[in-house]
C-alpha cells in the first residue's frame, strides 16, 4: 500500500460506499476500525465523505484509500493525528513528504512475542514520535500506565498515543487508573491457565507458553472490547 495513494480526495469512482461498506473493506487489514472511529476522523477533518440529501455518508474509492493511509500512518509510525494532518495536506498539495522510520515492533526470533521487552526509544524521542506533552507522559507514569524508565518500547509508544487521543475527550491517566487494576487480574488469569506449561525449562515449552499467553491475552481483549461495546448498545437502547 502506498501511503501516498489517498493523496487526492477528488480521484477514484463517486461516492457511494456507506460506513458499513468502508468496515467490509479495510476490516480484515484494521481490525480495530469502528464507525466511531471514520466518523472521529471526519471530525477532525482528516477525511471527508459525502452526503446524500437523508444525511447519509457516502465514502468514494479514494476516500477509502485516504482512511487507510491515515490509519497505516498510526500503526506503523505511530503519528499524532495532527501530524498525519499535516501529511495528508502535503500530499493533497502534490508534494511527497518525508516520513519518519516505521516504529512498528520489529520480528524476534520467537515471533514477537508479548514477553520480549527490547527498548526502542529514549524518552526525548518517545515525546517527539508521540507528540505527547512531558505533563501527560508524567500522569501516565504516575498512574502506572507507562514505566518510569530511561527507555521505552513500541507498546509504550502506542500506549501514549492512546492517551493523548483519550486526553482531547477528557479522559486523563487518572481515570484509567483501574485498568491497571483489571489488568492485573488478567494477568492472574493467564499465568493460572499456563500452570504446567511453564514449569517446562526447555525452549520448546518456553515457546509454547508464550504463544498460550498471546492467545489468551488476545481473547480477554477482545471479551473486553465486547463487554464495552454491548453496554455501549444497551445505553443506546435505553436498556
């Protein structure tokens, strides 16, 4: 995928693609897409869907192209939105805009697995890839979201992004301070599961145990996601 594909907002078929339409497509490459999330996008004026006379939106190929490229931005280099803003702009004016080196976790010998720790960035650089201000980086360590370290990973990295994101809504490090809590929890849950497994020394079991963990840290998340979004529903149904 070229990043530079949703340049133009005016190129590809007419609009006509709806929200549910535009999931279909970039599904299976972002599974976190929600239509929250494009209509979070329109908001900021990082894309811009047409509208039938209902009030409808209708989403054109490019427009498709341009939310893809938005969200590549986001997994691979970990950009502000503002950034990507500015990016898009400087693409829409025909220019080609240097982009910084992909931050995305790099492949381990044991397939990335969630148990490597291997440090990518200094805390200078963790606040420039970011654009996080010192002030929320020091609450997220404060409420232990984020280590107080010399050093920092990718996961700490799309951690604070996460929260400048939650920040423009009002959502501080100090609200989150119970996901710490249930995080904790989960991580009884899963070392309960992998009793036996990991009393193995050797490297085959070390492996197996990692690949468990993801599997079963992935599963809670997504228990997680769908607790959130089923009361998100029953609130919308007056329920």
């Amino acid at each position: 995928m070229g990043l530079g594909s949703a340049a133009s907002r005016s190129s590809g078929a007419l609009p006509k693609l709806s929200i549910g339409q535009v999931l279909q497509r970039l599904g299976a490459e972002h599974p976190e897409l929600t239509p929250s999330k494009i209509r979070f996008l329109e908001e900021q004026g990082l894309v811009h869907p047409a509208r039938t006379s209902s009030g409808y939106r209708k989403f054109s190929d490019a427009d498709v192209e341009r939310i893809r490229t938005i969200l590549a931005l986001q997994r691979d280099y970990y950009l502000p939105l503002k950034v990507i803003a500015e990016h898009l702009e400087s693409l829409d004016r025909g220019e080609r805009p240097e982009l910084p080196t992909p931050v995305a976790p790099r492949p381990k010998a044991n397939g990335g697995s969630i148990f490597s720790s291997e440090a990518e960035f200094s805390r200078e650089e963790l606040l420039r890839r970011s654009g996080a201000s010192r002030e929320l980086l020091e609450q997220a360590q404060a409420a232990s979201l984020l280590p107080r370290a010399t050093t920092f990973t990718a996961d700490d990295l799309n951690m604070l992004t996460a929260l400048i994101e939650l920040e423009r809504s009002g959502i501080g490090p100090r609200h989150l301070r119970p996901f710490r809590t249930s995080a904790q929890h989960e991580i009884g849950l899963i070392e309960q599961a992998l009793t036996g497994i990991s009393r193995k020394p050797d490297s085959t079991h070390r492996h197996r145990t990692e690949a468990k963990a993801e599997e079963l840290a992935d599963a809670l998340e997504r228990v997680r996601r769908g607790l959130v979004r089923q009361s998100l529903r029953d609130r919308h149904n007056g329920r």
